[in-house]
C-alpha cells in the first residue's frame, strides 16, 4: 500500500457552511438537470454544476495551499483524471463527432473536480463523511418522493425517456429525476450502501426503524423502475452485507427470512399489477434466464462495444461516439433502435480505449486494497463499519454502472465517486495514522450518528 504524511486537515473541524454544502451537494447531483438548467451552447450548466464551480472558485480564492495534493488517494484520482481528459481531448483527432466528444469533456471535468470540491470541503474528515452520507439519505428522500408522485398520478417529468416512448409509458413506471428508469434502478443501488451504513450506525431506535424502511423502499421503488439490475443489486448488497460482512447467525437467518417475504412480496404485487420486470423475474426462477428481449439488447450492445474497441485497436472512437456511431448503424448486431451502451465499462473501453479503462478499473481495486488491508487491522467499531460500507459501495458501483443507459453525463455518478475518494482518503489516513489516534480525533472534531 501507498503510503504518506496523511492529511493534516483530519484533525480540522468542519465548518456549518461545509457541513451544508455536504449535505447539498448529493441532493443537488440526484436532481440534475431538472434543477435550475442554463443551457450555454450544447452543454447545460445545471445547478449542480453551478455550484461545483462556484465552489471550486471559491476554495481557489480562499485557500493557500492545496491540502489533498499528499494523500495518494486523492492525488491518484486527480492525475488519472488528468490523462483522462487529455486522452479525451487527443479524440477529436480521430472522433466522428467532435462536439460530442467537447460535451464529454465538460462533463468529465465537472465529474473529476468534484471530488478536489468535496475534499477541500473536508469531507475526508469523521464529520464530513457523516454529513455526505446525510445528503444521500436525503437525495434518496428527494427522488423516492418524485418516484411515488409517478406512480400515484402517471405524470413524469420530461426526459428523452419519455419523448421516444409517447403513449407507451406503463403508469407505474418510474424515472424520479435522473431521466430514465434504468437511471433510476443505478441510483438506487447507489443509495442502498448508505442506507445500511446509517442503519447500523444509528443509536436511536426510531431512526433505526426509520432505515429499515428505506430499506425495504428502495426494493419497492426498484420494481417500479422494472430495473432488474436495481432489484437484484439490492439484493446482492443487503444479502452481501448481511451475511458475509457481519458475524451474528442471529442476522444472518433474519436477513435471509426478510429476503424471501420480499421476494413473496413481489410475486403478491404481482397479482395486482402487470409489471413486466416480475414477469421477467418469475421466468428467470421457474426456467431460468432466456437470451431475449432486453437481455438479448444488453449483449448486443456489450457486442457493439467490444467491436468498437478492437476496430481502433485499443484507442475508442472518441468520447460520445458510441451513441454517434450507432445512430448511423454502425453496430453489427441487432439493438432494437437503441444506441446507448447501457454498460459503464464498455462506454468506457469503447470510447476510451484500453489505456483508460485499465487505469479507471486498476483505481477502484487500489481503492478496495485499502478497504480490505484497513479494515484488517482496525479495533474501532465505526472505522469497521466504514470499512464494511466502503467495500458494500464498491460492489454496489460495479453493479450500478451496468444498469445505468450511459454513465459519462450523470452527476450522481460523479459525486458517487467523490464520496468513495473521501472515503478511501479517511480511511488511508486513519489507517495510516492508527485507529486509536483516530478515535480521539472523532472525540475531539464531532460527528452525529444520526439526523439529530
């Protein structure tokens, strides 16, 4: 494991102001471009955007030195965002469409700065990690309640979804705000780990059964996104947790009961509503998965992607062009019209080429070494529990980032990442520093575990 002087700002305390925008900035990402877009050009400059640059500036005028520069966590991100970008930028050389390939390099470099925003917000502090797994916790408020707005009135808000599909929207489909459902199925999963990491952290008893019904929600809301990554992603995550990650029998034979009321619960809905992710659910338990419909798309387009990727030997046809590309029928298999990749990594590879995709995937295990070997070695129970969220999250992540349409744009993608390099730089300090060290300075700095 890399090693370095740590950060001193750990031992800092976070400010209200910071502690706020923490909070907002999850809630800020789920919205979108639903909150307060100003279009400039081909790029929309959406609220979260404004607000990752305002502070960004700000930090920038304020600050005089540039603390997260000797944490490798961080500074590791920063340079492979670095040759991210510029790898993006060598594709207009080579892209079909430029412009498409300048939109993604916006949305990359919005992407890679906000996590130097949530650093220098000492979010890698025990505060500031508490008070972005708030905003998440309240993000997931924001879109279940838009979610339970479509599902109860059969309004949703306007997306490219939408507009494609006029008239063949199911009422009880739903997208919340992140503009499509199998978006909407990505979030959730997302959002379980923080779920679970508030669940076991709480002292308080309402707010544990608080929890328990996200918890429960969110498997709910990802039937009626018909996201059948989302649904079982959730599974695997609560299933994961509950079992491999903690040591009771107790909870295990509890979370396996609670799984299988679910799983009954579904089939029961079933019987009230059509909804064709149960259909497709109840074929895959009675006779097993079929190679047709969306999982026959899914594998066309992982197909496509592979082909774009060898037919540049290794370099991509340029950031955007995989929807570019297959809009003019460039693909070899069949698609059913639909020309996003549906799949992170082969958005990456295809676009991107090797090199990127190599070093993206090498950065994440790096960030999963530091889980494992951190929480080998600590006593603490809440650094434990961090340690078990950390790699609950980078499981959730490698599942979302196959659900989702295309991954390039969307914020919450971004400030999911930011939230893991926070993470992982705590993690790598405390480590570092020892864990009884970090206890006093949880003592000292002040972090609820609650809402309270």
């Amino acid at each position: 494991m890399m090693v370095s002087s740590g950060l001193d700002g750990g031992s800092e305390r976070v400010t209200d102001w910071q502690r706020f925008c923490l909070v907002l900035l999850p809630i800020t990402a789920t919205a979108g471009p639903y909150l307060l877009p100003v279009a400039i050009g081909p790029v929309n400059v959406f609220f979260f955007r404004s607000l990752v640059l305002f502070l960004a500036g700000l930090i920038l005028t304020l600050s005089t030195k540039i603390p997260w520069w000797s944490n490798p966590v961080v500074k590791n991100y920063a340079l492979l965002g670095a040759f991210w970008i510029t790898w993006a930028a060598l594709g207009t050389f080579w892209a079909p469409d430029t412009k498409a390939v300048l939109r993604e390099i916006f949305a990359l470099s919005f992407g890679f700065l906000t996590a130097l925003v949530v650093v220098n917000l000492k979010g890698n502090t025990w505060a500031g990690l508490h008070a972005l797994r708030q905003g998440w916790i309240l993000a997931f408020l924001v879109a279940a309640a838009v979610a339970v707005w479509e599902f109860t009135t059969g309004n949703h808000l306007q997306s490219a979804f939408i507009d494609a599909n006029p008239g063949q929207i199911p009422v009880f489909l739903t997208q919340s705000t992140l503009g499509q459902p199998n978006n909407f199925g990505a979030f959730l999963v997302l959002s379980t780990p923080f779920i679970i990491w508030s669940l076991v952290t709480s002292t308080k008893a309402y707010l544990r059964i608080f929890y328990i019904f996200l918890a429960i929600f969110s498997l709910v809301l990802s039937i009626f996104s018909t996201s059948k990554i989302g649904f079982f992603g959730i599974i695997i995550l609560y299933l994961f947790y509950f079992v491999f990650l903690t040591g009771s029998l107790r909870v295990k034979i509890a979370t396996a009961l609670v799984v299988a009321l679910l799983i009954v619960g579904g089939i029961a809905v079933h019987s009230f509503y059509s909804i064709p992710l149960l259909n497709e659910l109840g074929t895959i338990f009675t006779a097993g998965v079929h190679l047709k419909g969306s999982n026959l798309v899914r594998l066309n387009l992982t197909l496509v992607g592979l082909d774009f990727a060898a037919d540049t030997r290794g370099i991509g046809v340029g950031g955007g062009n995989y929807s570019y590309l297959m809009a003019r029928g460039a693909g070899r298999y069949w698609t059913g019209h639909i020309i996003n990749p549906h799949n992170w990594w082969i958005e990456i590879l295809a676009q991107y080429g090797i090199l990127v995709f190599l070093f993206f995937v090498f950065y994440l295990l790096y960030l999963l070494r530091i889980a494992i070997v951190a929480i080998k070695g600590c006593t603490d129970s809440s650094t434990r529990a961090l340690c078990q969220f950390a790699m609950l999250s980078l499981l959730g992540y490698a599942m979302a980032a196959v659900s989702n349409s295309s991954y390039m744009t969307q914020p919450e993608n971004w400030f999911f990442l930011a939230s893991l390099v926070a993470i992982m730089s705590f993690l790598l300090r405390s480590w570092q520093a020892g864990y009884h060290k970090d206890a006093m300075r949880r003592a000292t700095v002040g972090a609820p575990d609650d809402f309270s």
